[in-house]
C-alpha cells in the first residue's frame, strides 16, 4: 500500500468524519482495547483524533483508516496514538475518597493481622498514577505504623505510564484531592512541578498492560483496584475481566469497583461487604 502521509505540498486537509470511517475506528478501539462506542460518539471520535491527521501529515480520516489498516512502518505508532487519545484518562487524588477510608480503617487492620509479607496491591488503568499514589500515601498514614505494600500501577496507554513514572504533578493536578497537610509531608515543589518524595514512589512500580490480553502472569494480589474503566466495555468482555482477574486475586483478598459500578451475576467467587462507608467486594472462595 502507498503511503497516505500528506505531501509536503499538500495544503488541503479534510477534517470530515464518515460514518464509514467511525465504523472502522470503532471496530479498531473495540477490538484493540475493549473499548466499545455507540453510534452518537461519532462527535466525541472526531474531536478526539482530528489532531491526529495535522500531528502526523494526514489529509483526511480516510488516509487515517486506511493507515490503521495497514502494515506499513508508521501504522503501529498511529495506532498507538488512537488509543491514547481515544482511552478516557480522567482522574485525581483518592478519588471517590470513601474507598480509601474504608481502606485504611477496615481492610488494612484486617490483612496486616493475617499477612506478615508487604500487602501486593494491583491499580488496574492506574492512568497518570493518581490512583496508586493514594493508595502508597494511604498505606504510609496507616496507624499505628505505617502499611507496608507493593503496589503494580497499569494501562494500555504508554503516554499516562510515562506521566505516572515521573511522579511530577502540576499545582492544578494537586488541587484535585490533596490537601495541604498531605502536599507538605509527600511532595517537594520543583522546577518541573511538584514531585512526590520517595517513600511513596517507592512502593509503586508501573507495567503497561491490555486487559484484553493475558495477564496471569502478574500473580496474586491482597487487593484490587479495577474502577472507572469496564464501564466502556461490552457485559461480555466485563465479565471475562473480572473473572479472570477473580484468579489473580488471593482467597479472602478485597476487590474495588467504582461507586455507580457493580459486580456482573454469575461471578459468585465474590462477596458484596456492606461497610458503613461503601460497598466493595471480598473474594471468599477460589
């Protein structure tokens, strides 16, 4: 196939999105990363990647398709390109903070009783970090001595576990969940923005990851943190995530879903625990 990348004397640039183009893109994302879109996300398709066809010299959402499509050299740094710009990466400090609280009040206590190993904890679509640095900070302010962890952050996008390794956070990401108290005592303010100190990085390592692949491989965890992210998945890919994620959980391990989700019937290996802060899931048989 010839190369769709603009000419250099090229100047005009169609930046209409075709259905027949939406459905390419759309059965790309579902097959690629789970992700599936209805037919009234063609807007949110097209605001996404019409940046893409200037970034990389396209002349239209066809040469992007037919690019996706292809074999050719630049196809792979394309599609990769898509898939950031197409994965929601919205997030913030301890989000949905109940879930930390009942964290560190309730299942901590319970598993340092039971463990005398460091707690392995999985962030699963951790992003740009946010959610296993809460996790680190909370397992730090564990009373009466701190929690200790080994924390997997991961995501499909290399871009987000590039941000989340660097741990340099701007003055407008902090304000989404830190308060002073805790920007004191965990960040240092720099040149590049504020960095996290190193008893928090420390406990938190970072793999890049497609849900949709195998990943037993990671072994067993205490507990999960898989939110805000199924939700864009199809009921059939949802369960298999999760049950096979069940596998990578340690029998009597806790399982977090977001707030507004809720474990598909039929995964009975889970127990919904009804806390006095919030619901969430404790996997009581193998």
């Amino acid at each position: 196939m010839q190369s769709v990348f603009r000419n250099s004397g090229s100047n005009s640039v169609n930046y209409e999105l075709s259905n027949s183009n939406f459905q390419i893109i759309q059965q790309f994302l579902s097959m690629q990363c789970g992700i599936v879109l209805n037919e009234n996300k063609h807007y949110l398709v097209k605001n996404r990647l019409i940046a893409l066809l200037d970034k990389f010299g396209l002349d239209s959402f066809t040469d992007l398709t037919n690019t996706l499509e292809s074999n050719s050299a630049q196809s792979g740094t394309l599609r990769n390109a898509v898939i950031d710009a197409m994965t929601t990466n919205e997030t913030s400090w301890f989000r949905d903070v109940k879930h930390f609280s009942v964290l560190k009040e309730t299942i901590f206590p319970t598993l340092l009783t039971e463990n005398s190993q460091p707690l392995k904890i999985w962030s699963a679509a951790c992003s740009s970090g946010q959610e296993p640095y809460s996790i680190s900070i909370t397992a730090l302010q564990n009373t009466p001595k701190p929690c200790s962890v080994q924390i997997l952050g991961t995501d499909i996008s290399e871009t987000m576990l590039y941000e989340a390794k660097q741990a340099i956070y701007s003055e407008l990401a902090l304000s989404r969940g830190i308060d002073a108290a805790t920007q004191a005592r965990f960040f240092q303010n720099t040149t590049k923005g504020y960095s996290l100190n190193n008893e928090v990085t420390q406990q938190v390592s970072f793999q890049q990851l497609n849900l949709l692949k195998p990943f037993s491989s990671l072994g067993l965890f205490d507990i999960i943190f898989c939110r805000n992210v199924l939700i864009y998945f199809s009921d059939t890919v949802k369960f298999d995530i999760l049950n096979r994620m069940s596998q990578n959980l340690k029998p009597g391990g806790y399982f977090f879903l977001s707030s507004t989700e809720s474990m598909p019937i039929g995964l009975d290996v889970f127990e919904r625990q009804h806390g006095s802060l919030v619901n969430y899931y404790k996997k009581t048989r193998s």
